[in-house]
C-alpha cells in the first residue's frame, strides 16, 4: 500500500489539514474556524452537506460504543439537516461523554458505486476535529463479520481499510467547522454496500473529546446534490459593536414575531451596553468575548440564562414584558458574559467561588443603578423591607452594593469583579476596601434603609 500526504496552504479563513490517503484514495479536508463558519457549512474544497445523498436511505447502526443522550438520535447524521450555530448538541450525533468513541455501521441496502464520502462536524472547542477510520465492504467477502466490535480489526473479517482520518490541527483546541471529503482519483471509490467508521475522541483530558457529527453524505457518480439546510428558516441579526472590536447576533428563528422588537429596540441596547459593561469591569490580563450571541427560545421557561458567551431568553416572559423589564434582563445577562468567574475554576485548582448572591448583585447593581436607574426597579420598599438581607442576592443585592457604592468606596464593585475573576474573592475584601466587615455593612445599609421607609411613610398631613 502506498501513503502519500497531501498537504495544502494555509489560505485566508480556511484550513486545510495535513493527511495519509491509501492507494489512490484521496482526503481532503476542510476547516472554518468558528468566527468563520456559517450556517451553509461552505467549504473550499469539500463540498456542502447533502440532503439527496445515498446516506439519507442508508440504515445506521451503533456497532460499538453509546450514543450521549445530550445529543441528538443516529438519524441526525443523514437527515440532510444541519446545525445552525456551533454548540447545539441536539442537532449531532455524538458518542457518551468519557468514553472513547465507538464503530458505527452504515448499510446501504445493496452494492452501489460510491464517488465521495463526506464528514461533517462543528463544536467551538475540542469537540470539534474528527478522527476515525473508515473501512468499507460489499459484504461478499467469507467470513465477513457485519458488526466487528472494537478488538475485532475489521481487515480479518471482510472489510478493506480506505481511508484514516485526523483533522486535529496541532497546539490547538480545534475549535469551528470540520469537513472531510474522501474521494479516488479514478472518479469512484468503488461499489461497496457497507461503511464502518472506526471513531475516536480527539483528546482524553476531561469527558468531552467525543465530536460533534453534524452530517455523514455517501454520494454517488452524477447523482443531484440538494444542499442540507437547518431545520428551520434563520432569523438572525449580527452587528457590530465598538468599531468592529465586538461582534454580536441575535436570533429570533424561533420567536420570528419578536424580530422587529429584537432589532429595532434590543440591537442598540446590546450595541452600546456590552462595551460599556467590559469598562466598567476590567481586571489586569482580561479580555472580555469580542463575541456573543441572544437566542431566543419558545421552549425555555423562565426569564434568561447565560452560558459562556451565548445568552438564551425565554421568548414567553419577554413576550410579556417588551414594553416593561425585557432589555433590562439582557443587560443583567451581558454582565454575566463579561464576568466569566468561571474560568477561573478552570485554570487554578485553588480559586475560590465567589457566592452567587455576589455574582447575581453585581448584574442587578448595573441593570437598575447604572442602566436603568429611572424605574426604580431596585427599590427596598415597605412591603420588603422585613425580608432584605444583603445576601438576598439580584436586585436587593444589587441595591446593597449601590448603597455600598456611594456610602463607602465607589469602586468596590470593581474590586469585587476583578478578584471574583481571578478566583481570589474573600470577605476581607470587603473590611479593606471599607473598614466594616460585609455583615456590619449589611446591617448599617438595612438601618439607612428603614430610617428612609419611616420617613417616606409619616401621613401627609404631619409633613410639614
Ligand atoms: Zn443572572
């Protein structure tokens, strides 16, 4: 057998990865890293996924390995639909987290003349690159073993290695859009029936190295390509913030009747507000996500969450509350993707975790006192004030740290940001940036409170 690599430039946006190719057997492969890759899965060299290909048909079959139930069924490889943002783990399949890939079978029905078969993934990190062998057969061979499990090398049952597959790009996470083409360059791999795909994780330093598969194509000499799409028609906003430092999308593909508030009334918001946030909380070596996205979602309930830089709404409260409280809760959710007091977690093993009453106060803090002051919607009122504790965290907290703030020191909650980011906060930051632990402080800032409520609260008459 004859190896021979391939080995393209490095050109603008795309990749294209080093690989062994047996025989005449030709890999290429493709990658857009994610700030690049669109929805279209567009490629330079390999072509698009395929919704007419002769996998649509095919059965597929788990040989060896489980399916991660956070993912989505077999079928999602050959349903000729794709995923339309890089961490949706319903629209891939994907082997169970810790496990080490698996073997999974494709039967085309009976031996057809295959010209290419395609990959496709996409995951922002190492989830991302695909690595796998592929074996194929006509299943005619003596002895041929349908379903060789792991352990059992496929060549001594019938099957004929084609084509080894690795598109992890070195020092590198691997992070975007993957696309494998496996062509000959005779015009045809062959007739076979069967595919075998070998699949391994791409890395084994914590559970999640198994790839994101977004589409498998088996396509045919002159057979039509339709191009896969997403399931559902996008509604998306993408713009700029800052001068082009930041990049943000909204999308409403699922809420299109929140499309014209999203864009005419959240867009300038998120376009001035994200920036502003970022100053208000810097921290030595920090850079905050020059990129971030607003989902909306019809199936979420309650108000909103934010994982990493993506900010997800349920579309039925702010359906609600467009006119009321609706960009508000965004901006509550940008302090959170400019916080990240995750990552600390992440690189020192001794951070510590800063309370979520802190975390949740400091996004109320700027949401009511800095975006929003004019509602009032902070307020410790009458009604609960009985209840108030500076730890009672979102806008109690929030007003607690306005109280804080302009009572004490006026970069206290900066102070705050910046040791929370570095996994360094502790209580004694509180009594050194203030000379009051934060439990006196609390039951000073209660005691101003009720004295302003008593005021407040003297009939009218004996005002004056
Ligand atoms: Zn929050």
């Amino acid at each position: 057998m004859k190896f021979h690599a391939i080995f393209f430039a490095v050109a603008s946006s795309v990749l294209i990865i080093t690989m062994t190719s047996f025989a005449e057997v030709k890999i290429v492969a493709d990658h857009n890293r994610n700030e690049y890759a669109t929805p279209d899965f567009k490629f330079r060299k390999v072509p698009p996924p395929s919704k007419s290909d002769a996998a649509t048909k095919a059965k597929f079959t788990i040989v060896d390995g489980r399916r991660d139930r956070n993912g989505g069924n077999l079928d999602k490889l050959s349903d000729g639909k794709i995923p339309f943002e890089e961490d949706q783990p319903a629209e891939n399949f994907f082997f169970n987290a810790g496990t080490d890939g698996g073997r999974l079978l494709i039967d085309l029905d009976h031996v057809i003349d295959i010209k290419q078969v395609n990959t496709y993934s996409w995951h922002p990190n190492t989830r991302g690159p695909q690595v796998y062998k592929l074996y194929v057969s006509d299943g005619k061979a003596d002895g041929f073993n349908l379903q060789p499990k792991r352990g059992t090398d496929p060549q001594n049952c019938g099957w004929k290695l084609l084509a080894s597959v690795d598109t992890r790009p070195k020092e590198r996470l691997g992070g975007g859009q993957y696309g494998v083409g496996i062509c000959d360059s005779n015009g045809t791999l062959g007739g076979y029936r069967y595919l075998l795909f070998d699949i391994s994780r791409t890395e084994a330093t914590d559970p999640f190295g198994n790839t994101f598969y977004s589409e498998i194509d088996v396509v045919e000499p002159n057979a039509p390509v339709v191009a896969a799409t997403t399931g559902i028609e996008r509604i998306w906003k993408t713009f700029e913030a800052e001068r082009g430092k930041y990049r943000i999308s909204i999308d409403t593909s699922e809420t299109p009747y929140l499309t014209e508030w999203a864009h005419k009334e959240l867009a300038p918001v998120l376009q001035k507000w994200y920036p502003k946030i970022v100053k208000m909380l810097p921290s030595e070596g920090y850079q905050a996500p020059d990129k971030l996205s607003v989902t909306f979602s019809p199936n979420m309930r309650g108000v909103a969450a934010t994982s990493g830089t993506r900010i997800r709404c349920g579309a039925g409260w702010f359906r609600q509350q467009l006119q009321g409280e609706a960009k508000g809760a965004v901006v509550h959710e940008l302090v959170h993707v400019v916080q990240q007091y995750g990552r600390a977690r992440r690189t020192n093993p001794n951070a510590t975790r800063t309370p979520g009453w802190l975390v949740e106060g400091i996004a109320d803090y700027i949401r009511w006192f800095l975006y929003e002051p004019e509602t009032h919607g902070a307020e410790v009122t009458k009604r609960n004030i009985a209840r108030a504790r500076y730890d009672s965290s979102y806008r109690i907290s929030g007003n607690f740290l306005n109280w804080v703030t302009e009572t004490y020191d006026k970069n206290i909650v900066r102070k705050l940001n910046a040791a929370a980011r570095r996994g360094r906060y502790k209580e004694s930051l509180w009594k050194d940036a203030t000379g009051h632990t934060v439990q006196q402080l609390g039951e000073e800032w209660k005691r101003s409170l009720e004295k302003k409520i008593a005021a407040e609260t003297v009939p009218a008459d004996e005002k004056k």
